[in-house]
C-alpha cells in the first residue's frame, strides 16, 4: 500500500498556514526519509540565477523535500532554498524560531513575497548568515515582518507569515530562490568582509566544491 502523506499545511488561519504545530515530529518524518546533501556556496551558478517554477506536484518532489529537511539539519540551518542542494526548482524549507520563540517549519513552492504597506515596514538590523557563505555573519537591516504566497507539496495556495528571525528566514530564502544571496544586499565592504571570513572560517558541514 502508497505510503499516506499526511497534509501538513491543511490546517488554515485568516488564510495563512498554521505551522507551529507538530514541528518535531513532521521534521523528523521529513528528514528520516531523506538524504543529506552537501551544500551549494557563493560562486556555484545555481545560486546566482533564478529558479525555475515547479510544475509538477508529484512523489518527486516529495524526495526532494525530504532530502531538503535533512540537509537543512545536517548543516544545523533554519531554511535551505533547493538551489542550495544544487536543485534549479522554486521551493524553501524551514525551521525556524519566530520573535517569541515560536518554532514553524514547513515548506513553500513558487514563493512570492508580498509588499508590505510602508506602516509595517519597521526594519530589524540582526546579523544574518546562510549555509552557502559559510561561517560568515553581517548585520542586514530588513523588514521585521513577511508575508510569502506560494503553494504547499500538493500545489494548493498558501500563505506564510512570520516576524522577527522568521521574518528574516522567509524573506532571505524567498531571495535565494531569484539568485538573490543576503550579501549581495550589503554594501560592498560588508560583502567583502564576509567573503573573508568565508575564507577563513572551515565549514561544520559538507559542501559542493566550486570549480
Ligand atoms: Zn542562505
């Protein structure tokens, strides 16, 4: 008999997914299913152009996913683009603690994030770092709330929201899948000097060497 894949996302709010919910346990399916993969950096052309759409909701993408959560977790991330296993499709996983501390993972196909009204756009300088410029950090000011449309693994629409570092997540991996990495929104200093400390930091996890 098919394995039965639960709908992880069906539970709706205002319309916005409710993710907070059994996020050790969905994690843990995900990922036992899965196969870690080594980690894409800076330099490697998947990550530096947009993905492609993802048209086809099907078991493969389901691995896909799979292997998605387990990368994430082998590099110890909260949120991997495809692109960063090397995968040229449009979706992001997370699993990621908001401002209150509030942990949601899930995943999103075809993401679009959305334009905030200027009155909720408040910016939030954290430092942000990613899996593909590895041992690096720079303070980014971005907006401290997002909201993402896409579609879940069965292509339904949702929406994500999220504040704070999660905020930051989704907006930082919604980047990644438009060949967008966080340090080519710094000034060219700051790039600079995170390019540096990738050089001289030595990854905790593997990655794809670039040619
Ligand atoms: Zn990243």
């Amino acid at each position: 008999m098919a394995q039965q894949e639960t709908d992880e996302q069906t539970q709706i709010n205002d319309g916005f997914v409710v993710d907070t919910e059994d996020c050790e346990a969905r994690e843990l399916a995900h990922r036992e299913r899965g196969k870690a993969r080594p980690i894409t950096v800076v330099g490697n052309p998947v990550l530096h152009k947009e993905c492609k759409d993802v048209t086809a909701f099907d078991d493969e993408l389901a691995a896909l996913i799979d292997d998605m959560f387990a990368s994430q977790k082998a590099a110890e991330g909260v949120g991997l683009a495809a692109n960063q296993i090397g995968v040229d499709l449009k979706v992001f996983v997370y699993d990621c603690p908001d401002d209150e501390g509030v942990r949601h993972t899930g995943v999103v196909i075809n993401p679009v994030l959305q334009e905030l009204p200027a009155d909720r756009r408040v910016l939030d300088e954290s430092n942000e770092g990613c899996l593909s410029v590895p041992t690096a950090y720079a303070e980014l000011a971005r907006p401290d709330y997002a909201e993402v449309h896409g579609q879940d693994p069965q292509g339904n629409p949702i929406k994500v929201r999220g504040t704070g570092y999660f905020a930051r997540c989704l907006q930082h991996e919604t980047d990644h899948l438009y060949g967008r990495l966080y340090i080519d929104r710094l000034s060219k200093r700051d790039r600079k000097d995170a390019l540096r400390q990738m050089e001289e930091g030595t990854p905790r996890y593997e990655t794809v060497p670039n040619d």
